[in-house]
C-alpha cells in the first residue's frame, strides 16, 4: 500500500466507523437477506446431488424430478432475496450521497464566506455531482460483491463439505491460490493505477498548456524545450502503462487460477474420488456448486474490488479529507516558465539576448529590418494563397501597421516574419538574414511576437515583466509599468514581488502584462498580432504610444484604425494585391482602406 493509500485510510476510517455504527439496523437487515442468498447456494448444489443419488440412479424419477423441483425454487427465490439485498442496500447508499453532498456543500460555502480561503471552488460542482455518485456506485458496488461472496462462498463450501469432505480438498487448494495471488496484486496493482493515472494527467495538463502558449512559445524560442519535456512525459506514460498492463496479466492469471483450475482439478479427481466414496450425484452438485455459485461469485469478486476500492477511496479522500488546493484551481504552467529571476538588481547587466542581438548590429544597420520577397503561402497544395507574391520592406526602427478584413493574412504574416510559418515559396529576411530554418535561440534574439492571446504564468509580478529580460532592475521596471499604466494592477497584486495568478486577471489585463513584458525585451524586432484587442482605446493608445517610443523596429497587426493612423506606414492586405503608404496615400490610392475608415470603430 502506497503511504498516499495508508494516510487516506487513516483519514477515512474514523467517519467509516461512525457512518456505518448508526445503521446497525439494516446492516443487520442486509445480513439477513444475505443469509438466505447462502441458503439459496446450498440448496441450488445439494438438490442436484439428492435428485441424482435418490432419484434417477436410484430408479425413482418422481424422487428426481422432486428434488430438481426444490433446486428450481431455490433459483426462482433469487429474485427475491436481491430485491430485499436492493433495499437494504438503499438504507446504506442513499443516506452516503446525502452526506456526502452536504460535505461537498459546506466546505464550498465555507471557502466563499467572509473569514474562508476566499475564491471560487471551481471542483464544487464535479464533487457534488460526478463524484458524489462514483462514491455511492463504488460503495453500493463492493457491498454487493464482497457480501455475495462471502455469503455464496459459504453456503457452496458447506455444500460441499455436506456431501463429501474429500470435495474440498479437491477443490479448496487451486481456489485459495488464486484467490490469494489476487489479493497480493491489490496493492501494486493499485500503485501501478496511481501512477499511470498521474502520467497521463501530467501528460494531458502539459499538452494543454502547451496549446494554449504556442505562440509565445515559439516566438520566445522555448519550443524545443517544452517538446523535450513532452517527449519525457510521454516516455514516463507508456513506462506506467506497461507496468499497468504487467499487473493486469497477473491478476488475469490469478482469475484463471481460481475460475478455472477448481474445475480442472474435480474433473482430473474423479478416479480418486470415486474411489473414496464420493457418488456420482456429489459430483454433479459438486460442479453445480462450482459452475452456478462460487466461481461467478469470485470472478466478479476479482473484477471489482481492485478497480471500484481504488475510485472509491480516492473520491472520498477528495470530499472528506482536508481540503488542499484543486486540480481546477492550479493554472497549468507551461515548462518554458524559468526559475525566479530577482528583480531587485540595481544596475541592469547584458543580456543573453541582447548579446545575441548585438551579433546582428551590423546587419540591423546595413539591411531592413523586415524583408518578404515575392512570399506566397498556401495552406495546402491546392489551397488559394493566403499571401501571393508579397514585397515588403520594413525600415529599422519604422512603425508599421497591418491591416484588411479578418482572415486575410494579418497572422500569417506576422508568423511568417517571426519564423514559426515557412512560406510555401519566397524569402523572409530579419535584419538581412533569412529567418527560416534558423535556430529557436537566434530569432528570439531578434524578435518577440505578442498573440492576440496574452500569456502570463503563475508567479510573481517582476518575474513575469522581465521574463524576456531578466537582468532587468527595479528602476527599469517601474518605469515600464508607469509607462503602460500598470500601476494599479500591479499595486493590487501586491507590488512587483506579488503573486499572479493568471486565472484571476482579465484578458485586457493579461495583454497590458505581456506588452510590458514585449517592451523590455533587448530584441529589436516586436510584431503584435491584435496584442491590444482587450484594451480599451485609452489604454491601446497608450501602450502603442509606450512601444513607438521603445527603440527598435514596430509592426502592429491593427484591431483599430487608430493603430494605423499612429502608425509611419500602413500595409493594407484585401486579398488580390497589398498597398503599402502613410495614412494620407492610402486614402487617396486603396479603396479597401477608404473603406475601412469608415466602417472600422476607431
């Protein structure tokens, strides 16, 4: 047993105890019923061996015929015997939900009152529906199973022993073993299901994450990384699902050992019994005991208890135990998030970046900063081009906007520029180098690309500013958050070494921080793909206004006119061909862009 298993048990048993001490009334009840499904089993066996030995063998059919008449109402009476095993087992079941619900309740509304943990408890509806009912089905199932065997096993092993002693020695022996090497796979079995259960969570959470910060992820060269440790989680998966499977062979082995070598085992001794004076009909009750009680009995003994004991002991750690932080209120963090970085340095030192950017000066000073020639891209062999035969050219330091309607290749261009899209045929250049192909390392260097869909990790406030620059000092920072109008937010959270917690932060709020974010970074190159969207027309002006100011080069995928007319150029994409001017030239020169001044919301 796994210390997580032991401690949950210890947590578990006391309010086991008290639950079942007040219903000793229908436990007693559930017995009673149970007692006659034993009866039921004796009768079914010995009636076969009766009809046989006394009846048909004996040459007096009616006596045959009478006792087969006794075993066909003992099989009959089953149906009432597990009506009254059902409704006792209400008496149980039922009054667990309840109590259980109203667990899952009050530790909710303790959580939200005045003086509680605070928060939304986002698992409150999963415990009071999902898992609420698998603890009542776990529970009312191992009721069942382990009460039908222990009270079938008794009334078929008394069968036996009735009609001859030297049956259980028969069959005894291969039905202990099996059910013992059972028993000895409970424990690692449900160790193996842990652990292959955790894998596949951590496997899942990290793809989730993943997904949900590509962008960011491949714009800040972090990808290989996260793919590492993907390619890690995977192989950690398949190694639990194979010790799963392992275990799951033994435990196949041991049901075979206990459902089918009784059988055998009767079927190669009936010489040996015969000879010690067992009769023909004991044999028959025998296999009758066999086949139509204990086997089925212990077969659905095996293959419930590891599985149904296992949800049930983990659903009721989860609502009686101490309450300890969710899986829901975790924001996963994806694996590009690095070790704390101290943002209390007083002198700002070089970078890795900007020393990997100081590399390219000469050809940020010598070549454009952005250069797409004759770039087509299709998704698609035979695919309409998104982008078809596209010039462009960004001056260093230059403030360019993209705009057009949705869909027309604002996003593609700007992965294009970042490197993350190769394009189907033409050349993209970054400070007069190619971008594709090149390592992760060099293009984060040059550039940092903003999604629509800012990404912010759990953390403190300083270490997500200066994630891109980590050298970056307090002065350094508070100026940027002055710049941007970050202050409250950043004073509501507890200053620059408070905490975020990325699900409490709206999405206008999680892009001001990944602005900012954008703004320190040494890299020369920033493209925002709509990274203001969230923003309200105030706040947009002013970051745009924070980032012009920034040194380097600007390219901004326009969400409102405004961001073109700030802008020193504008290129307008409508699909058949793209104009590149001022504000005052595209309005003479594109109808797309006359068009959009006077329908876009500015």
């Amino acid at each position: 047993m796994t210390s997580a298993e032991a401690g949950a048990l210890r947590r578990l048993a006391p309010p086991a105890r008290r639950f079942l001490a007040h219903r000793k009334g229908v436990l007693v009840r559930l017995a009673l019923w149970s007692l006659a499904e034993s009866g039921q089993a004796f009768l079914v066996g010995h009636a076969v061996a009766r009809s046989v030995d006394e009846g048909f063998l004996a040459g007096d059919p009616r006596r045959g015929l009478l006792w087969l008449g006794v075993a066909l109402v003992a099989v009959l009476s089953g149906a009432r015997v597990v009506r009254g095993v059902f409704a006792q087992l209400a008496g149980v079941t039922e009054p667990l939900r309840d109590g259980l619900v109203r667990r899952a309740v009050d530790r909710s509304m303790a959580r939200a009152a005045p003086g509680g943990p605070g928060g939304t408890d986002r698992a409150a509806v999963s415990r009071l529906t999902n898992q609420v009912e698998i603890a009542r089905d776990s529970f009312a199932g191992l009721v069942l199973t382990l009460r039908s065997f222990v009270f079938t096993a008794a009334g078929a092993l008394l069968g036996l022993l009735s009609l001859h002693p030297a049956l259980l020695v028969v069959v005894l022996p291969p039905l202990a073993a099996g059910l013992a090497l059972f028993l000895v796979t409970l424990r690692p079995m449900a160790a193996a299901q842990r652990r292959a259960l955790a894998a596949d969570e951590a496997l899942g959470d990290h793809a989730a994450s993943a997904r949900a910060a590509l962008r960011d992820l491949a714009a800040c060269g972090t990808g290989p990384g996260v793919e590492r440790r993907g390619a890690d989680l995977v192989a950690d998966a398949a190694a639990a699902a194979r010790t799963l499977a392992g275990w799951a062979a033994v435990r196949t082995a041991a049901l075979g050992v206990a459902g089918h070598l009784p059988v055998l085992a009767l079927l190669i001794a009936v010489e040996w019994l015969r000879g010690h004076g067992v009769s023909v009909g004991a044999l028959l009750g025998a296999f009758t005991y066999l086949v139509q009680s204990l086997l089925p009995a212990l077969h659905t003994l095996m293959t419930a208890l590891g599985a149904a004991g296992s949800r049930l002991l983990v659903v009721l750690d989860r609502i009686l135990g101490p309450e300890t932080e969710t899986e829901t209120d975790r924001v996963p963090v994806p694996d590009r998030v690095p070790e704390p970085v101290s943002v209390l340095k007083s002198q700002p030192g070089p970078s890795t970046a900007s020393a990997s950017a100081a590399a390219f000066a000469v050809d940020m000073a010598a070549a454009p900063a952005v250069e797409l020639r004759a770039v087509t891209l299709s998704y698609g062999a035979r695919a309409e081009p998104v982008l078809d035969a596209l010039d462009l050219c960004v001056a260093p330091g230059e403030h360019l906007a993209v705009v057009g309607p949705s869909g027309i290749g604002k996003s593609t261009l700007t992965r294009l520029v970042a490197g993350t899209l190769a394009p189907s045929s033409g050349e993209v250049r970054v400070a007069g180098r190619p971008v594709t192909g090149r390592p992760a390392a060099e293009l984060a260097a040059l550039r940092v690309l903003v999604p629509q869909d800012a990404y912010v990790f759990s953390g403190t406030v300083g270490d997500n500013l200066a994630y891109l620059s980590t050298d970056a000092c307090r002065a350094e920072l508070d100026a940027a958050v002055g710049a941007f109008g970050l202050g409250p937010l950043v004073e509501r959270l507890g200053g620059l070494d408070g905490t975020v917690r990325p699900a409490e932060l709206s999405p206008g709020e999680r892009q001001l921080v990944a602005l900012v974010r954008a703004y320190l970074s040494p890299a020369p190159l920033l493209l925002l793909d709509e990274a203001t969207c969230h923003l309200d027309p105030a706040s947009e002006a002013r970051a745009e206004e924070a980032l012009a100011g920034r040194a380097g080069t600007l390219v901004v995928v326009a969400h409102r006119l405004s961001s073109a007319v700030r802008a020193d150029r504008t290129l307008v994409l409508d699909g058949v061909r793209a104009r590149c001017g001022t504000h005052a030239e595209l309005l003479d020169r594109s109808p797309l862009y006359r068009d959009l001044t006077g329908h876009w919301n500015s």
